[in-house]
C-alpha cells in the first residue's frame, strides 16, 4: 500500500478513506478465535515508517513481550507486491522464508482483493497471516498477552479508565491520526481545508488537557497516549510540508511539543522511532503527492532530546510498573534515523 499503512488512496475526487481490517481474528488467551497466546508462535511484520505499526512496537517494548513475539522489519519503500523484507539478507524474512509480506496474506485468503497492510501478526509454523487488525492488535497485547508480559510492565489499559481512553481514542483517531492522511490525500479544495482544520482544532483540545495533566487519561501511559505519539512524531518530519498540515509546527506548540519529547525520551517509545525510514517512505513512495521522490533534508531532530520539563506536572509513567529495560542490539535503530 502507499499510504503507510492500511488506507487506500483516494482517487479523483473521492474522499479518502481508510479500509478496515479485513482479517479480524485475535490472539487471545483462551484462544477462543482458533489462535491462543504462545510464546515463539507468531511473528509481528511492521514497518517503522507505519503509524500504524509504530503503535505495536511501542506497545511490545513497554509490555516487554520481546521473548514471546519476534519482529520482522520491512523496507519502507514499497513496490507494487507490497511490504518487502529486503532489509534481510537475501531479501528474504528469516523466520518466515518470504520476500514479501503479501505472501502471509495468500496462505491466510488466495486472491484477496484488499491491500496489503502492517501491522501484521503471522502464524509461524503455517505462515499464514493471522491478523492486520491494528485497532485491536496493542489492546490485546495489554489484555490478553498479560502472562507473557514482563515483570514492572504497565498497565496500558487500565479496567477502571477504558472509558475515558476509548473516548479520547476515539477523537484522536477520527481527526489527528487518520486526519492528517485526509488531508494530505485530498483532492479538492474544501475537502483538504476541512480536514486540516479537524487536526488542528483536535491538537488544540489535546493540548487544552495535556496543559492540565502529563498524560492523557490519568496519571499513568496509556493507550491512548501510545496513539497520539505515533503522529505526533512524524509531524513536522512529513504531515506539516507532504500533509500540507501546516497551520503551525509541532515545534512551535510549547504544550504539545513539550509532551511529544516527554514521551520519546521515555524508554519504548523513542526508541523504536526511526526518522530515516519515515521520511523515506512517505516523501518515495506517495509519488502522486511528490512525484519527484525528493527527501527533504530536514527537520534538525536534536530537538527532540531537550528537556521537556513535564514532570513537573507529577504523574507516574509506568504506574506502579517499571521502565522496560535495554533495547536488543539487534533492534536498535539505526544512527541514520534517529537524533
């Protein structure tokens, strides 16, 4: 897909929308829909450059399921058979044997009519995909994978505050998360003026709250904060100028930027974040919004190591949890995409 991740392209002059997931099943820990929880069974296919996936990389380092769910990195530059894995040594995923990721998604359903999209979870031993459903993926790493989780993890997914986050979710998903991509894929006048200003009256609110509080829903990470992060990051990187989401740089909003560093200073979420493939992935790939494939060289991300001072708001980021420990060496981000 060319939308960095599971949207299609709006053609002519229809609205953009976002497909939904088409293989829903979840991995649970009764294993009511056919796939139970097991430690080494499935592998995640991401890309860092997805927002989408983004999420569920967070949300594996913080729960610390590294041991139970290995990750398969794709390339961020797509071709027209989708997610490669030319990133690994022979162009091939090592645990899977595949070069592309659309190969998972013909063993799961043959001749499926949808685009290809991360997140994924495969089954290792069919090498069938199993789920692309990436609204539901990170709520059933902080539910139903509870007893692979690491000692100290949080609880991204507080019972006593779903309401609450499922609601700010909600808001920030209708007109910041997708938001960004009706607006840089719209292809009228009015279309892209109403769906810039959603984002930006959206982030105004967001701050309002973040101005009060240190995170979005309670005292704690949650959920929702790992949703907002993942636009947030690659805001002025690529929705500010490829989006045209330019009424003003995350930088240049003291509320929403100091929050933005907060969390990508905090162990599981910048570290996972890879400037290099993102701004590749967007700035090549989408060539109807930039046909000469050009990257800009900017923006100067050694910003994004100042001091935030958020927590002079209080809150505790991990609860009664801890912080997860070390990035793997093998899953470290390369110098080239990072500050």
């Amino acid at each position: 897909m060319s939308d960095g991740g599971d949207g299609n392209r709006s053609l002519g002059h229809t609205p953009f929308k976002r497909s939904r997931s088409h293989f829903t099943d979840r991995i649970t820990a009764d294993g009511r829909d056919g796939w139970p929880v097991e430690p080494g069974r499935y592998r995640l296919v991401v890309s860092r450059a997805c927002p989408w996936a983004s999420r569920s990389l967070i949300s594996r380092r913080l729960l610390g399921l590294e041991d139970a769910l290995s990750p398969a990195v794709a390339d961020p530059i797509q071709d027209d058979r989708s997610w490669r894995f030319t990133l690994d040594p022979g162009g091939r995923d090592p645990v899977l044997g595949i070069r592309y990721l659309g190969e998972a998604y013909d063993r799961r359903e043959t001749g499926y009519p949808g685009g290809v999209s991360v997140p994924a979870i495969v089954d290792i031993p069919t090498g069938a995909l199993v789920t692309n459903d990436y609204q539901q993926i990170t709520l059933d790493f902080a539910t139903e994978w509870t007893a692979l989780h690491r000692p100290g993890a949080p609880d991204l997914y507080p019972q006593q505050r779903r309401d609450e986050i499922d609601t700010v979710m909600a808001e920030v998903y209708e007109d910041v998360n997708n938001g960004v991509y009706r607006a840089g894929f719209a292809t009228g006048q009015k279309e892209y003026e109403e769906a810039c200003e959603g984002v930006f009256r959206q982030l105004e609110l967001l701050a309002d709250r973040l101005a009060r509080q240190r995170y979005l829903v309670g005292d704690t990470i949650t959920e929702a904060d790992i949703r907002l992060f993942t636009t947030l990051v690659r805001f002025d990187a690529v929705y500010h100028g490829h989006f045209k989401c330019n009424k003003w740089k995350l930088a240049e909003h003291p509320v929403l930027w100091a929050y933005a560093r907060d969390l990508y200073q905090t162990p599981g979420f910048g570290d996972t974040v890879d400037f290099d493939h993102i701004k590749r992935h967007y700035y090549q790939v989408h060539t109807g919004i930039n046909p000469t494939g050009i990257v800009p060289l900017g923006p100067d991300l050694t910003g994004w190591l100042a001091p935030h001072h958020r927590e002079e708001l209080g809150g505790r980021p991990f609860g009664d949890g801890t912080p997860p420990g070390p990035v793997r060496p093998e899953e470290e981000v390369p110098p080239q995409g990072r500050p």
